[in-house]
C-alpha cells in the first residue's frame, strides 16, 4: 500500500486570514479536497500515458481520505496486487503479451518458440528470454490463459509473470513529478479563493 499526502504552513493562511485565522484549519480543508480531485486526474491519465492500463483501472484502486477541519490534510491511498502480464492484453486493449496464444509442441518443439510483452506504451514487444523462458498456457485456477515459467531448471511447478502492480505504476517518479506540480498550483489557487471568500464574509 502506497499514500501520498498534501500538507502545507498553516501559520502562512493564520496570517493572511488575520483576525479571522480561527478558519485557517476550514480554508486548508476546503483547498485541499478541490486539489486532490486535481491530483487524481493526473495521476490517472499519466499512468495510462506511459503504462498498458486504462484510467478507469488506476480509479478502482485509489481512495481518498478528505481534508476536514480538526484533520486539514489530504490523502490518496492506493494499493493492489501484482497481475498476470498476459491481462494486460485486457486491461489495455493493446498488446502486451504476443502471441496470444497457448504454448503448443509437435515432435517435442514449442509453438510459438518463443513470447514477446512489454509494459510500456511507447516500447516495443521485447524478447521474453533467460532460462526458463516465459510461455503462455491456460491456468488452472482461473482457466484462463495467463503467461507462466518453470518455478526453477529441476521443476515442474509453474509460476505466473506479474506485472509491476498498479501502486508502483502510479509512484513512477515522471507521475509523481506531474502529480505534485498539478495538485501543488490547484492548492495554492484555491487556498487565495477561499481566504478571500473568508475576508469578503468578515
């Protein structure tokens, strides 16, 4: 499990809010949810960007522990598991494991010889090599085709290829990056909208 959280100098809103800094907890409260509404949108579509997940995957697992007035920071949590990489032909609509197909063999050779996946987007199918090449066959606990390899040289227990999971997508130093620019410059414009809404009240 992964949280990232937004916090800021109370005593800089205490300041600006003067004599009625006894709001300053409210006001970063306020600011706080309308960044990370921000935040979430960024982390979702650069996630996407650069991995072969959709948004709408990256959403399912991200959840938000609001700002209030006793608690006048934000948090993100998000956690999961790591998958399959052969779902991320799924999960993406893209190739990510190719062929698609089950491992077959005539006279003791393996059709195809060999797999190809890839995690990224913008990178090309690569060679699943080493020494216990990765293949694809239907699991038995799901019965559905999944990317395996030999446990080890002496074995025949299977074990299955994950991809990175989702939470170590998301804390991709180039998303973070984004993340904290974006939701950084929506925290600053909405802590001066809602100190001045407070000053036009009093």
């Amino acid at each position: 499990m992964i949280d990232v959280s937004l916090e800021f100098d109370i005593g800089d809103v205490e300041k600006q809010l003067g004599a009625m800094k006894n709001k300053a907890s409210l006001v970063m409260a306020r600011a706080a949810n309308r960044s990370i509404v921000t935040g979430k949108k960024v982390l979702k579509a650069e996630t996407a960007k650069k991995y072969l997940v959709r948004e709408k995957d990256v959403e399912a697992i991200l959840h938000v522990e609001r700002a209030a007035r006793n608690k006048p920071f934000v948090k993100l949590v998000y956690k999961d598991e790591h998958q399959n990489l052969f779902r991320w032909n799924e999960r993406s609509g893209k190739v990510a494991v190719s062929p698609g197909r089950a491992i077959s063999y005539k006279k003791g050779r393996p059709n195809p010889r060999i797999y190809k996946g890839r995690m990224f987007r913008s990178q090309s199918l690569q060679k699943l090599g080493g020494d216990r090449k990765p293949f694809v066959q239907i699991s038995k606990s799901t019965g559905e085709l999944a990317l395996f390899r030999r446990k080890n040289n002496e074995s025949k227990e299977l074990v299955g290829v994950g991809a990175a999971a989702l939470p170590q997508e998301i804390a991709n130093p180039e998303v973070m990056r984004r993340f904290e620019k974006e939701a950084a410059e929506t925290l600053q414009k909405r802590l001066v909208h809602e100190i001045d809404q407070e000053l036009k009240k009093g």
